[in-house]
C-alpha cells in the first residue's frame, strides 16, 4: 500500500491519507475487499489520532467497528481517507473515515475506541488535558 498525505505529510487532525491499493488488497475479480478497507481506516486513523493526542494515541484500542460500503475499489483507483472524530465520551471516542476515489465515495467506517489504563488492565477516563484537545477538535468539525 502506498501512501501519501494531501496536507504535504503533515498528520493532523483533519489531514487526507490517500492510499493505492496493492495487488494483495484485490480479490479475484479486481475489487479492492471488504476487510481492507478496515487496513485503510486503520492506518488513516493512527495518525490522525498520534497527531491529535501524542501521549495517549499508542493506549487507545479499537472496540467496535462499522463498515458501510458504497461503491467498489480497483487497483487503479487511489482511495482518499478522510478522518474526523464524532463523538467524545467519558473515555471512548468515535472517529469516522470516509473513503472515496476519483468516482466517488466507495465506503465510510465508524469506530468506538477507548483509552486504556498504564497497565493495559481496562479503560481510563481522558485526562482534562486529553479532553480538551478532543473537544476542541469535534468543535472545529475536524
């Protein structure tokens, strides 16, 4: 997966990761598949949330995902990643990625995180510090 940042490589909050897909992202007919498309928000998300909260970004973990797929993906394509966050909560967030190419938005992948403790032993709340930063950026719609 090649990848490039359309904000000139800066990684902040709100910055558009654009992915070409690999041959080993394809299915048999060409498509780009279903599970990738989790790989993408992944990644787009790691970097949106180390640029958002440098300290805490490596004790956030992934508690549900949802995929909801609009159009497919071909090796040609590049895929824009778009990440946002929607929702902040006591010590969870949701991030969104839309995903979309040259013809349009292909797919849009909703995740509840949550952060956790120092000892990994189960979630924290957010730091005030953390929580500001999270609020803030929700207020800017980034």
């Amino acid at each position: 997966m090649r990848l490039s940042e359309t904000n000139g490589g800066d990684p902040a909050p709100g910055a558009v990761l654009r992915i070409e897909p690999r041959w080993t992202d394809l299915d048999p007919l060409g498509h780009v598949t279903n599970s990738t498309f989790l790989v993408y928000a992944e990644e787009a998300r790691a970097r949106y949330l180390r640029a958002l909260l440098p300290d805490a970004w490596r004790s956030i973990v992934v508690v549900h995902n949802a995929v909801d797929y609009h159009a497919p993906v071909f090796e040609t394509d590049v895929v824009e990643v778009a990440s946002s966050l929607e929702r902040v909560g006591t010590s969870s967030l949701t991030t969104i990625n839309e995903m979309s190419t040259a013809r349009g938005r292909c797919a849009t992948v909703r995740t509840v995180q949550v952060v956790l403790t120092g000892d990994s032993s189960s979630s924290r709340p957010w730091t005030e510090s953390e929580l500001a930063a999270l609020n803030h950026t929700v207020a800017k719609g980034a």
